[in-house]
C-alpha cells in the first residue's frame, strides 16, 4: 500500500550494455517484456531486452486494448484462452492496477450469413470452455441500450456473438507492469538500443550488433512485431510477413454510456469507452504496406461515419487524438511462434491486429521454449514452418477486423 | 492524407483510388518443388525502402501496373506498365 505514494523508478536506469548475454530479446513491447518477465521468473540470469526507442513506443503503446479469446480455430481459442486466464491473475500478480474489466465483447451480425458463422464459432468457443454465445437484437439491445439496433440503419444489427470474458485493459500499464517485474528478477532493459545486424557462425547467431556496440549472445527472441521482417533479415530467416499501418482514435472524455466492447466487422469499425471516459475506436488496417506510422484521413471519414450509425448521440463529441501503429500480418491471420531455421533465433510475430491479448502466454511459452529448448505443446501449430509445408491454421473469419 | 499514386494512364490521384497487389516478387521454376512454391505463396521481403509492387487502377481505367515507393515515406519514386520499368530497382529521379 505504502508503495504507491513512494516516488521512484519502474526499473533501473540503463547501464551499458554487457559484453555478453544468455538472451538478448528484441524489442520492448508487450511480447519482449513479459517474454522476459518470464524468463526472470524461471531463473535465467543475464537477460537483456533491446528496444529501438522508448519501452513501449511500438504498437504496445498503441492498440485499443481489446481483450477476448472467441476465436475460431481450436488452436487459437485453446492459446488465446490460456492469455485471458493469466490476464485475469495479473494485476495480482505484477502488484500493479492494470484496469482490466471484463465488461463483455459483442461482435456484432448484420447478415444471414454473419449469423451463421457465429453461431459456429459460438460452437467451436463453448467446446473449449470458452464463454460464448449467439444472442438475438433484443438481447444486444439489453445488454447496450445506447446501440442503434433499428431496422432502417443502413446495416440493421441482427443479432451478436456474445462473449462475457473479453473486456478492455489499460495497455501502458502492462507494459510498465511487465518492465518493472522484469527489471525486479534482474533482467535489463535498455532502451534507446537498436538491433543494426547478426553476427553468425554456422546455423547459430553469435553477437547481436547495435548502435551502441556488440554483444555475444546465447540466444535471441525476435518480438518485434510491425519490424520483425526486417529483424529475419538480418538473422538470414525470410518470414510470410507484410507490414501495415491500424489506425485508431479517441474522443474527448464524455459521460459513461458504454460498458461493453462493440465490434462490427461489416462496418469496419469496433467502439468502447475507456475509464477516462473517451470513446475509443479503430478500424481495419490499409492495405497497402508501408513502415511509415501516419494515419488518413480516409480513416477518420469513414470510421466517424459508421460509428455515428451505431452511436448518433455521439454526434457532438469532439475527436481528441488519432494516431497510427504498425502490424505483422500473416497470410492466415495465425501467429507466428517459437523456433526458425536458425537454432538460436526464436521468434513471435503475425501479430497482425490481435497481439496484444496474446502477451502473456507468448511470454511464458517462449520463456519456456528458451529455457528448456522444447516448444511448448499449446504454440506448436503456430510454428514458421506451417508456411512451407502450407498448414495454415485460418483465423481470418475470427480475426481480421474485429482485434 | 496518405499519399498520391500517378496512374501511367490517368495521371495523379490519391491511393484510395487504387487496389493495391503487393510486392512484385520472382516467380519459381515451371515445376517448382512444394517447398518453392509455397515460399512464392506465402513468404514477402516486406522491405523497409524501396519496394516494386502492383496496383491496379480499380476506380479509373482499370490497369495494372507497376510502381517503386519508399516504404519508410511512402513517396512514390517511379511507376510504370509491367515490363517498363527495367530489371534492376531504379533509384528515383
Ligand atoms: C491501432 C492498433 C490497435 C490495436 N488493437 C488491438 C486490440 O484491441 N487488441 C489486441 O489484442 N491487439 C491490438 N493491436 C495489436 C497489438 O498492439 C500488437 O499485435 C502487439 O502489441 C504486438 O506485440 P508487442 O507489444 O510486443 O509489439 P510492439 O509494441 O510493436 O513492440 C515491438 C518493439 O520492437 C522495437 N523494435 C523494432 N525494431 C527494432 C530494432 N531493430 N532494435 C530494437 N528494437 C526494435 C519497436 O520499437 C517496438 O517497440 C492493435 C494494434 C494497433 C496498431
Ligand atoms: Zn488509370
């Protein structure tokens, strides 16, 4: 308790860097942080995480925190289901408020045939024990009596897959919650330091190269994300990954009005409302690839049109900020996880625009993986290879709107 | 704003306008192995610089073509109809 009146750092300042280190993990998002977290936990000394600017710059700082696990595939829902249960714990865990409220997810049909596949994934959830289920327009009206549900809306909402568990966290708090875990079992974190190149000997990476100078390595966890075809490059390992910006944006701070997380993958556009009071919204990402992190006004046109449709009291509410951030798409909107052709060189990425739920159990099963050089059973379908040997394990009904 | 794209038909005009196609990749042998050619399905280099793609002029007359753009600025350095732009990566004007 004492604690949060007590001025002082989340974790230490950076030294420099060592000369050498068991694990060097690349990038400081969600998935470099608790993927060292994780690895503190497990006892493993010399642990460094590099990040290009500050902790949590990338998408990590980015995303609209969109928390849920009704995915469609039984690979996925099984993964994404272990990270909403260790979410759930975290707080706890990490000794630090995360603001995580588990206030429902509606995913929104307004089609015949939207319904049907809901109902089927409704199916696939609850086989897994996945809260899930397909709710009628009076239900969803019920359950968020602001939403516009009537008949002459340009898209009339049919009905909705209704999952109770999924819910909004507050992103930068995991972030700093991870870090400062991380930082207390030892790992260090240098921000500022970026990854320039590999060195490499055989089928193994010997020293990772930086702007700050170059270190011996045991082994490296590539986590960064929207970048992480450029890190493969440098290690020599070609990955099924392109690069696009999401866009998202928030409102001024307006009264409570919505408690629950809508998605409507027919209008682009999924809504909640923050703790602060903020609308927040987003949309797809833009087809084209591009590393530049700027945003369009295409986006704030559109997205503003269709929310309006859903929410005409918002139709005073001021936008406060927009903002762009990268993601990794891969061809079957899966991820990407665990070993590459290069033994040392460990990967997660695809990521696409649903990572951010994911960051635990990527901490621990890579964790796991670094350690005891199994791959976990639970990120075993999600393995590069999948793409060589054309595996794919299809989340694109499930995936690619609705984060 | 995103960015302006120059049709080699039409001229100038905003990239909404446009469909995008990817990177212009090489294609495998004629009778690739399975491998080869799921690496040409799947797998992109997804360069962070100047980048050959496709686009296809879906709102106007309806062309694919060829440009390079700078993927860490998105400023368009050439365009061109398939087979114009030469086998090497120009470097812009
Ligand atoms: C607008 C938006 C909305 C989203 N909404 C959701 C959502 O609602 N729910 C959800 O689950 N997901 C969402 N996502 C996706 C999610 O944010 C990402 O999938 C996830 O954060 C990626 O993992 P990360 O946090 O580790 O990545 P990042 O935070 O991007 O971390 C990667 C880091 O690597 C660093 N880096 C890159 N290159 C180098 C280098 N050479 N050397 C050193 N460091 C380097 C970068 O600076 C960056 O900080 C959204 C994304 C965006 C952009
Ligand atoms: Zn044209």
């Amino acid at each position: 308790m004492r604690e949060i009146f007590r001025s002082g750092r989340m974790w230490r300042r950076r030294g420099d860097l060592r000369d050498s280190y068991d694990v060097v993990i690349v990038g400081g998002g969600a998935h470099g942080l608790a993927t060292a977290y994780y690895l503190g936990q497990l006892g493993v000394k010399k642990v460094a995480v590099l990040e290009k600017g500050y902790i949590g710059s990338g998408a990590a700082g980015r995303n609209t925190t969109i928390l849920r696990s009704n995915y469609k595939t039984p690979e996925g829902a099984r993964f994404y289901d272990a990270s909403i249960h260790m979410y759930e714990r975290l707080s706890q865990e990490l000794e630090f408020n995360l603001l995580f409220s588990q206030c429902g997810h509606l995913t929104l049909a307004h089609t015949d045939r939207a319904m049907f596949v809901m109902a089927n994934r409704a199916e696939v959830n609850r086989l897994h024990g996945i809260d899930s289920k397909l709710v009628d327009t009076a239900q969803v009206k019920r359950l968020c009596p602001p939403l516009n549900v009537s008949p002459d809306a340009t898209y009339p909402v049919m009905g909705a897959l209704y999952h109770p568990p999924g819910g909004i966290i507050r992103h930068d708090a995991v972030v700093w919650g991870y870090a400062r875990g991380a930082d207390r079992l030892g790992v260090e974190i240098h921000p500022y330091t970026e990854v320039t190149g590999f060195e490499r000997s055989g089928s193994r990476i010997t020293g990772v190269r930086t702007n700050r100078g170059t270190v011996r390595v045991g082994q490296v966890v590539n986590a960064t994300a929207g970048w992480s075809s450029l890190l493969g490059e440098m290690a020599g390992v070609e990955l099924p990954i392109t690069t696009h910006i999401l866009q998202a944006c928030v409102t001024e701070p307006v009264k409570p009005l919505l408690d629950v997380v809508i998605v409507s993958s027919q209008m682009h556009v999924y809504i909640s409302q923050s703790d602060r009071g903020e609308f927040v919204m987003g949309s797809e990402i833009e087809p084209w690839t591009t590393y530049r992190m700027q945003g369009t006004l295409n986006f704030l046109q559109d997205l503003t049109r269709h929310t309006l449709e859903l929410f005409p009291q918002l139709e005073h509410a001021r936008l406060l900020r927009s903002w762009a951030g990268l993601c990794d798409l891969s061809p079957d909107y899966s991820p990407i996880l665990g070993r590459t052709e290069v033994e040392n060189f460990h990967l997660s990425a695809g990521w696409g625009t649903y990572g951010f739920k994911a960051a635990p159990i990527v901490g621990r099963t890579l964790a796991d993986l670094v350690h005891t050089g199994k791959t976990p059973e639970l990120i075993a379908p999600f393995a590069l290879e999948r793409f060589y040997e054309d595996q794919l394990v299809s989340e694109l009904a499930a995936a690619a709107v609705s984060h | 704003m995103s960015f302006l794209l120059t049709c080699p038909h039409c001229g100038v005009r905003e990239v909404a306008d446009f469909a995008f196609g990817g990177e212009v990749s090489v294609r495998p042998r004629e009778t690739p192995t399975f491998r080869e050619l799921s690496r040409y399905n799947y797998f992109r280099r997804n360069v962070a610089g100047v980048q050959r793609e496709w686009w296809y002029h879906r709102s106007g007359c309806r062309t694919w073509f060829q440009a390079e753009r700078d993927t860490r600025t998105n400023v368009v350095l050439r365009v061109g109809l398939p087979g114009e732009l030469g086998a090497e990566l120009g470097v812009g004007p």
